[in-house]
C-alpha cells in the first residue's frame, strides 16, 4: 500500500500532509513555498511510495466554487502531466483553515506561533486528509 499524500494548495504557500504507509495516520509533512511545489513532490514521490493525491477543493457556502479554484486548476494539470500514473481526489476544503486555527488554540499554542500561516496551511492539509481518511 502507498501512501496518500494532501496537498492544500494556496497562492503563496502550500499546506502537505501524508499518511502512513498503512492509511491510517494523517500527518502535516510541511508547507512549501507554491513555486517550489511541483520539484518538492517529485523528489517526494522519487523516495516514497504515493498512491493518490488528495487536492483540497475550494467551495463557497452554496457549493460553487470558490474563486482560488482557478488557480488551482492549471496546478492539477501540470500534476496529471508530470505524474501520470498517481490519481487526483478532490476533496471540500470549506472552514479547514478556520479549523486548524482553531486546532492551533486548542492545542495551547502560543499568540506568536498561531500567526504561523506556513503551520495553519500544513494543519489545514492533515484535515483534508483526515476527512478522506474517515470517508473511506
């Protein structure tokens, strides 16, 4: 079995997190500059068995999409190109950024570190992938 890897695609960051070989555990990985995104998965998919990309999927209250769903969409094909043997799961992403900094009070974090957005875009990511995981 390989691993899943959720990817939380933003303009200026993107939010990475993974599962175990098993796919079980959501893991944040990291958040990686937008830019340095696609030479990341390569190298990432070069040392570990991935089998699916989930891509968090931006939607509006009545289930449009959002407006930064164009900009994700050029990124899915420059994936499909670059990887085409490993499919795409899209997958709601609405109040996952509300609910990573809520993770962050939660967990006792201090006011400096709860400005990390590099930390809420790599929590948001674990929360795409753990509402995946308990979908399946």
């Amino acid at each position: 079995m390989g691993r899943v890897l959720a990817i939380d695609y933003g303009l200026k960051r993107t939010g990475i997190a993974v599962t175990d070989e098993l796919q079980i555990i959501a893991s944040g990985l990291t958040t990686v500059d937008t830019k340095e995104l696609l030479p990341f998965l390569k190298d990432y998919v070069a040392n570990e068995n991935v089998e699916l990309f989930l891509v968090g999927e931006p939607k509006q209250m009545d289930n449009t999409p959002s407006e930064s769903e164009a900009l994700i969409l050029p990124f899915l094909e420059k994936l499909t190109q670059h990887f085409p043997k490993i499919p795409i799961k899209r997958v709601d992403e609405r109040f996952t950024s509300k609910m990573a900094f809520q993770t962050m009070l939660d967990s006792g974090l201090k006011k400096k570190q709860r400005k990390n957005k590099a930390l809420i875009d790599e929590i948001s990511a674990t929360l795409i992938l753990q509402s995946y995981l308990y979908s399946k």
